[in-house]
C-alpha cells in the first residue's frame, strides 16, 4: 500500500520525497485522524515533539521534525505494540498541531467552565481552588510549561488571561513569542498551582504577590522568580528563569572586541574608583559585573554586593538581598558593607542621591566599587550622576570607566547563509558600499524555531575616565562633548560602531543592532 492512500479520498496529499529518503507531508493539508491521535499519549507526542497522522489496520504514520526524532518514533511503536512509518514535516507545524489536539487531551475533565466573567474579586473557594490546583492535568500542564521553557532556552514565562483566552508566551533571546494557548477555564488552577509552587498566599487575588519557585528540570536546578499581578481578566504571571550558566559566563564570553577587552580587564583592576555598567533593563549589564567579579576574585578579595534581587548565587561572594520593607535600602545596606572591611563592593543600582554618595565615598575611601545605571550612552552616565545632586568634584574623582551595552541575537550557525542586507540599512550602521564582507542571515530552523537567530551577544561602548573627561565633568560639559572626545582621543566605539564590526563578522546582522541601539548616533 503506498503512503498517499493513507489520507485518500479526504485529502489532496502532496507527498516529497527528500534528500534523507524520507517523504515529506505538508501540514496546513493533512489533517491528523482522531484515531491515529487518540492512540498516543499526550505527554509521550509533548516530551518527543512527535505527532500521529493516520492508521490502516495496524500501521501508524508518524510526523517528525527531524531525523534525530526516530528513535521517539522507534519508541512510540513499541509502546503501541503496532508498526510505524516515519515522515518529515515542519517542526513548527508538528509543534502548534500538537499543542492544538494534546493539550486539550491532557487538560479535558478539569472543573470548571469557561466563563467570559470579567470581575477578578468574585469569591472563589479556597478548598475548590487548591484542589484544582493538585489536579493532575494542571501539575502535568506547569511542568510541561516549564520544561519546554527550558528547552527553548526562554528567559521569561508569561501566563496571561484576556476575556475569552488564556496566552502562554516566551521571551527567547530577548523577543516574545506566542508558544500555546490553553483553554481559559485552567486559568485560576494554573496560577493558584503556580502560586502553591512559591508559597505565596492563594486566597489573595487583588493584590500583586511576588516569590520564588526551585525546580530540578532534566537534571538541572531552575530558579524561577514569580511575580502576580491582577489585571481585569484575571491574575497575570510573569516567571523569570534563572539560568546560573549565563551568571557564570567569562569575560570573554561576553563578545566584547579584542581592545575593548583589554582597556576593560585594565578598568577592573584598578584599586579604587567607581566602575558603572549602564543599559536599559534586559541588556546583560548584570552579566557583565558577575564576570568582571570573577575575574578579580582571588582566595585574599573579601567582595561583598548588595542586590535586588539576588539573582543568582555566586561561591565566594557575600550577598545581601535589598528588602525595602523592613528598612534594608541600598543606601542603609551600603553603610553597613563599608563597615565590613571589603576590598569590592557591587551595587545594583544607584537609584538615588544618598546610594550615589555613599558609593563615591567608599570608592574615595579605597574600595573598588561596581554599580548600574540606566542611560543610553556611557558618557550619559556622568550627566545622570551630575542630575542626581553629586559634586562634579566628587564624581570627577572617583570614576575610573563606564561601559554601555545592549545585547543582539546572534545569526543561527546551524542555518547561517550569505546575505546581501539592504544597502540603506548597511549605511545606518556605517557601513559604506565598498565594504563588502561576511554578511550573514539565518534561514531559520528547528533549532532557533524558524527565526533565523540562536544567542545573544553583547555591544560594548567602553569610556576611559582620563584627566580630560575628568576636567570635562567639573566644568559640566554636555555628554555629547565627552563622547566626541572619547571618540577622537581614546578611540572609542559607539554602540552603534560596535555593531558595524560584528555585522561584518557574520555574527549578527543590521536590522539587530539598529533594533538595540537605533537611538544612538553613529
């Protein structure tokens, strides 16, 4: 029997066959059959990324993304008991059909009824709510949520009810993406579950609640930050994904250029001053201070950082958590962490005129003394200094280095091809039209999900507090004067410059690095 009359006479069935010798079957025309579904178990199709298309006596046709799924095909038939023919299909589609015919198998039978209810303060029961809580189908649907999460490499999980549906998106390298979208009536069994998880309170539905959450995801430990909001449809949940091999990452794994590198590694080991990473949020500046800590750490370095939150923890260093609400500042934390005899000192984040002044104080007092601010620009850095009510002096005098950043997805390597970017775009990031070199452009992938990108990477503007920029500060001078001289004495590179150098390399491509920095100036 040939392959096609399996879908006969219902579908009209283009099949191909491949390279791999494999037929490949378009999705957006076949339809999965019911009873080929119905014979797989939901979490097996899930875990495997494998999907059951049709059945003739005890035959199974099996889609696959890829040829490294076969041995999950293998599997299926021996649990089946019943022989399968493998076929090629779009991961992405193999991913939505699944989600679309499994999720709703796994969930069916949970209490409750869909309802367009809008008001977020109708009672609930709590007994009601912890029970649909520990139901199987919900612990199955987060622990399903999490691990793909972990698979796909997303650093944020968000949970979000509107009127009449329920979303589930991931942030992966920095951009958001609709991943499924569960029937609207799991809503408050997913989140009290989530909420059971961080031991938050599972009564309270009007007020935002915050907490953590330790899971061990295929062997490996996840810290999981949650924060709950109420919206008008519901309670919206935000999960930050811990990932401590991002927190571990060298200096040289960061992507910062060779010179760069060595002005900075020079910045980081110097005695005392103020060293300030400067960004906006999600733009690695967190990264970049646990390298350069653990660049400078040696057995006879007492460093000590002061965060909020304490994202991940690092052997080695004391960490203080900011807690607000019993007094525990930056500012009050700070104080007390001169007075324990530290030779580094990181910050979090100078927020405000009395964290800044003790920082500089410690930093004049002999301490080395690492901290974040949020400008566009590096030389913005001491303008905001200046704003917040410091002396010119008393900056002047103890910053020794800036760097801004921002991060840029990186070309997929495993889909990479040579590209010919638009010639507009080329110049906007200071490329002219005889630099003709490694243009490169993902094709997208089952391994970046069809995006084109895999990683992220980061752009570095580096500036050099030097006797000029500090007479520079002291006089007030603008930050567009510091960066003009900074370009033109100490060579250095805008973000934007950056860019232009990794465009050229392959690495990323121009439509990203304008997307991160397209407010700065060439």
């Amino acid at each position: 029997m040939s392959i096609k009359t399996f879908f006969e006479p219902t579908a009209a069935v283009e099949l191909t066959t491949t390279d791999t010798g494999y037929d490949f079957v378009d999705l957006t025309v076949v339809k999965p059959e019911h009873e080929a579904l119905a014979l797989a178990p939901g979490e097996f199709a899930l875990k495997h990324q494998v999907l059951p298309l049709a059945l003739d006596g005890d035959t199974v046709l099996v889609a696959m993304g890829s040829l490294q799924s076969l041995p999950a095909v293998d599997d299926l038939g021996i649990l089946l008991g019943k022989p399968v023919i493998p076929l090629l299909a779009d991961p992405a589609l193999i991913r939505e059909r699944i989600e679309e015919y499994f999720l709703e198998k796994i969930l069916q039978g949970l209490p409750g009824e869909d309802s367009s209810a809008t008001d977020i303060e109708e009672p609930t029961d709590l007994a009601d709510l912890t029970k649909m809580a520990g139901e199987a189908q919900v612990v199955k649907m987060v622990n399903g949520i999490f691990a793909q999460a972990v698979r796909d490499g997303a650093s944020d999980i968000h949970i979000e009810p509107y009127e009449r549906e329920m979303k589930v998106r991931f942030r992966v390298d920095g951009m958001l993406a609709d991943v499924m979208r569960p029937p609207k009536r799991m809503h408050a069994a997913l989140v009290s579950r989530l909420k059971i998880l961080s031991e938050l309170n599972i009564a309270e539905r009007r007020l935002p609640q915050d907490g953590r959450i330790k899971l061990n995801v295929a062997g490996r430990q996840i810290d999981v930050r949650l924060s709950i909001v109420p919206t008008v449809y519901g309670e919206r949940a935000v999960m930050r994904i811990l990932d401590k091999s991002t927190a571990m990452l060298g200096l040289e794994e960061l992507g910062m250029q060779p010179d760069a590198l060595v002005k900075f590694r020079k910045l980081i080991s110097v005695p005392h001053g103020i060293i300030l990473a400067t960004g906006p949020t999600g733009s690695g500046k967190s990264t970049s201070l646990y390298a350069s800590l653990q660049e400078i750490w040696s057995p006879t370095t007492n460093i000590i950082t002061i965060e909020d939150p304490v994202e991940y923890q690092v052997p080695g260093i004391s960490q203080i958590q900011v807690r607000n609400n019993i007094g525990l500042t930056f500012a009050s934390g700070l104080r007390s962490i001169v007075r324990q005899d530290p030779d580094v000192i990181m910050v979090g984040e100078i927020r405000d005129h009395e964290t800044a002044e003790i920082a500089i104080h410690a930093a004049l007092t002999g301490h080395l003394v690492f901290s974040t601010l949020h400008t566009n620009d590096a030389p913005g850095a001491v303008t905001r200094l200046l704003d917040m009510g410091v002396e010119p002096y008393l900056a002047a005098s103890s910053l020794v280095g800036i760097v801004a950043q921002r991060l840029v997805r990186r070309v997929c390597p495993n889909c990479s091809a040579p590209d010919t970017p638009n010639p507009e775009t080329l110049r906007a990031i200071g490329i002219s039209d005889s630099e003709h070199d490694n243009f490169r452009r993902g094709r997208g992938c089952e391994k970046c999900q069809n995006s084109g990108y895999k990683g992220r990477q980061g752009l570095y503007e580096l500036l050099v507090v030097d006797e000029t920029i500090r007479r520079m500060t002291v006089e007030r001078a603008s930050a567009n004067t510091m960066k003009n001289y900074a370009m033109d004495a100490q060579g250095m590179r805008t973000l934007i410059g950056d860019g232009r150098l990794a465009v050229l390399a392959g690495k990323t491509t121009p439509d990203e690095v304008l997307r991160v920095s397209q407010r700065e100036d060439f």
